[in-house]
C-alpha cells in the first residue's frame, strides 16, 4: 500500500531561494511540492527523505535545518519535528496536528489575519471539548459502582459556528485532525426573526 509523506524542510530565511535559483539543490528522486524563500516541502512515496537531508546538512554545516514531516491522511494527522545540524538529526517534537480545508472563498472574504484567529480559536475549542468529554460519566449512581464512557476523539462529531461581520463559519471536526470549514452570509432580517421565535418560545 502506498503512503505519502510531505517532508518540509525549513533552513535560514533565503536559503531556498537562492539554492533553487541558482540550480544548486538536487532533489531527485524525490518531488518538490513547493517551496518559498524559508522552507522547501518534498514529497515522497512510502519513504522520509533523512539520508537527502543528512547530505544536504553536511554539504552546509552552518545551516540550523528544521525538518517536519507529516503523512497523507488529513483525519489522523500525526506530525513529527527534527532539527538537523552537521549531518546529525534530533526528534524534538511530535503529535498530533489539525489539518484545515477551506475554499480560497473563505480567506478572499476574511482575511489572512482573520482566517488565522479563526484556526486558533476553533483548534482550543475542540481541544477544551474533548479534554472535558473524559471526564464524564454517563451515570453516577447511588451504588459502589459507576457507568464510565469509553471516549475516543474519532468517536466525536464536533461542529462549530464563527461569526465575523455578516459572515458565518462553520467548522466540522472529522476525526482526529480534519477540520472542515464552511462559510455563509448572514441574512440580518432572518437572523432577527430567529431571535423573535427564540424569545417567544422561552417566554410564552
């Protein structure tokens, strides 16, 4: 079974750029899935290019190179985090990381800075949901024993309504990490009559 891996290598700001430009970084057999002046991302089937950046590191010792790599299921996005110096590698992180899929439509109406407060936001809610979805229990009874509840996130469901201006977000959390995102206008005439309904049915 074939798995794909995205390996992003970031080293000092410009490094890329002016290797890239000037033809000096051989990258095969491996593919270049992008790149910027900071930070070249290569994908690659089934294997993590560590013997490539190894070389490249030994070839530029003065290089602090930062090295994450990530796989392609977006629903258990499990990340890992390397430094690489001198033709040596150090693992100084890993986990599990939320994975966004969102339209360019959404950011073109938002915003960058916005779009990024949402991510923040949405990431600690749902993180706030399932640290507090452990600690429940589906019944404490009056005897010795309680009803635990077996909790696993890709049991949950979770879904999430932000507001920015007349804009509505939604945001799906599908699994461990995948958070889908949606975006609606908001009808204030609607949202008005809504609130009349509501206020109606509480105080009949």
């Amino acid at each position: 079974m074939s798995y794909e891996y995205f390996t992003v290598i970031s080293a000092s700001p410009g490094f890329w750029e002016k290797k890239i430009k000037s033809q000096k970084v051989k990258i095969a057999p491996f593919e270049i899935y992008n790149y910027n002046k900071d930070s070249i991302t290569i994908w690659s089937d089934n294997i993590i290019p560590e013997q490539y950046i190894r070389n490249l590191s030994k070839e530029y010792p003065n290089e602090n190179f930062k090295i994450k790599v990530y796989g392609d299921d977006v629903h258990n996005n499990y990340v890992y985090l390397y430094k690489c110096k001198n033709g040596e590698s150090k693992l100084v992180n890993e986990g599990y990381e939320y994975c966004f899929s969102m339209d360019t439509s959404v950011i073109n109406k938002i915003g960058t800075k916005e779009k990024n407060d949402f991510i923040q936001k949405v990431a600690r809610l749902f993180n706030e949901v399932e640290r507090s979805a452990e600690k429940v229990h589906l019944n404490i009874s009056t005897e010795d024993s309680w009803d635990n509840v077996d909790f696993k996130n890709e049991d949950f469901y979770i879904s999430a309504i932000y507001r920015i201006g007349n804009l509505r977000l939604k945001a799906y959390k599908q699994g461990i990490t995948h958070v889908k995102v949606e975006i609606e206008s908001i009808d204030a005439g609607h949202e008005i009559k809504l609130l009349n309904e509501l206020k109606e049915n509480l105080h009949p």
